[in-house]
C-alpha cells in the first residue's frame, strides 16, 4: 500500500540505497535509533551473498540466482561481485519488486542478466519462474543466494523452505543465505513491530539444521542487541 513501509524500501535504506520511500526510510531510521547495530547486520548479510558469489564464481560456477532484495548501489550486487572473475556468468534476479530492473540497468550489458518475477517466500514460485526454470534446465551447477530474509521465515518452515530450494538444484550447486538472528523471542517481537512483519528468532544450532553438511558463519558480533548477523551455506551433494 502507498504510504506505508515495505521489507525490500527498509532494507534499502539500511544499505544506503536510492530506491526506498520516505516512510522507508523513517522506518529505517526508527530501527537503527532503536538498535544501532541492525544496519551493520544487513550490511553484513548482504555482502555475505556477494562473497559467496565470488566463491562459487572462482570454483567454476557460471549460474548464479539471488533471490531477495537486491540494492543499486553501485558494485554492490551479484553481477558485480562474480562479474570480474567470470565475464561469462549468468544471473537471475528473482524479486516482486522494482529493484532488479534497475540492477539490469546497472549491469549495462556486461552480462547476461535476466528477472523472475516471483514470491521469494514461495519456493515453488522461485522454481517454476521463466528464467530460473530455464537455467535449472540445463543441470549445471547453480549458487543460489537468498538474501537477508531467513528471520521472516517461522521456524517449522525455514528448514523446509531451503529443503524445497536445495531438492531443486544441480550436483555441485551452492545454496546461501544470511539472516539476523535475534537474541530472544522478546527482541523478536519488537523487530516484529519495527519491520511491520513477523520476525522470528533463529539461533546458530537452528540454522546448522536446516539442511544436511550446513555450515554457519558469524557476520557480526555476537553480544550485541537484538542479535546477531548470520550466514549459511551449503553444496549439494
């Protein structure tokens, strides 16, 4: 609704992006007032994706999809990050939003980039849009990158939900994706009121479960209020 705040405008605008609304904006600003340390955090989980895009890039991966909130601040999104190390590479910007024609924009023709429109929170929707469906086709390994979204997932679904993603994916395939792990329940119901959405407190053991061979990584401090910044990965057998 116009007017009011969206996840992708407030992580924007925890980034330091141009693409938020004014009332992203604010809540943005209520959010690093109330905790300073959550725009470090998705700072953190964002670059995480690009790391590991460049991983991937330099084990000789040339399809990449990232699913979530994508910046136009400049360098600072997939094609950039695998860009220098494979000119060749492949990317799907899966997002509702409008964010991802600009990063189409940005990336000026140096690669082949391409959009799904699809509900990131909907595996089945990632899988079956156009242009992921049709580099899945090809049975070559992928990195999937989700961006920093995993706190919105409830806890009986996170693991099932990179269980879908990881079920659909290539032998040798890399699936990413980084969250802020609140401290509590309590620091998760104020980031609920905060964000405007259900925000959930995952721990580290939590995501170390949600798939086989997952490995966790800690982006930021870890006694720090609400929480701290994590990323997970793992390489489909």
């Amino acid at each position: 609704m116009a007017g009011e705040p969206t996840p992708s405008g407030i992580n924007d605008a925890l980034l330091g992006g141009t693409t938020s609304m004014a009332p992203d904006r604010e809540a943005a600003r209520r959010i690093a007032a109330r905790f300073p340390s959550v725009p470090e955090m998705a700072r953190a989980g964002h670059s995480f994706g690009l790391r590991t895009g460049r991983w991937a890039a330099g084990k000789g991966i040339r399809r990449f999809i990232r699913a979530g909130f994508v910046t136009t601040l400049p360098g600072r999104n997939m094609h950039d990050a695998v860009g220098t190390i494979a000119p060749d590479a492949q990317i799907v910007y899966v997002t509702r939003g409008d964010q991802a024609a600009m990063a189409v924009e940005m990336a000026g023709g140096a690669h082949r980039v391409a959009v799904a429109r699809a509900r990131v929170a909907r595996p089945d929707e990632v899988l079956a849009s156009g242009p992921v469906a049709e580099m899945l086709a090809g049975r070559k390994p992928v990195c999937l990158v989700v961006g920093t979204l995993m706190h919105f997932a409830p806890p009986p679904d996170a693991g099932p939900y990179l269980a879908d993603l990881a079920a659909a994916l290539p032998s040798g395939s890399v699936l990413a994706a980084s969250l802020i792990s609140a401290a509590d329940d309590r620091a998760a119901a104020e980031l609920s009121g905060l964000f405007g959405m259900d925000f959930h407190a995952h721990t580290a053991r939590d995501a170390a479960g949600w798939l086989p061979g997952m490995r966790v990584f800690t982006l930021t401090p870890e006694i720090r209020s609400p929480g701290t910044a994590l990323g997970v990965a793992a390489r489909i057998p």
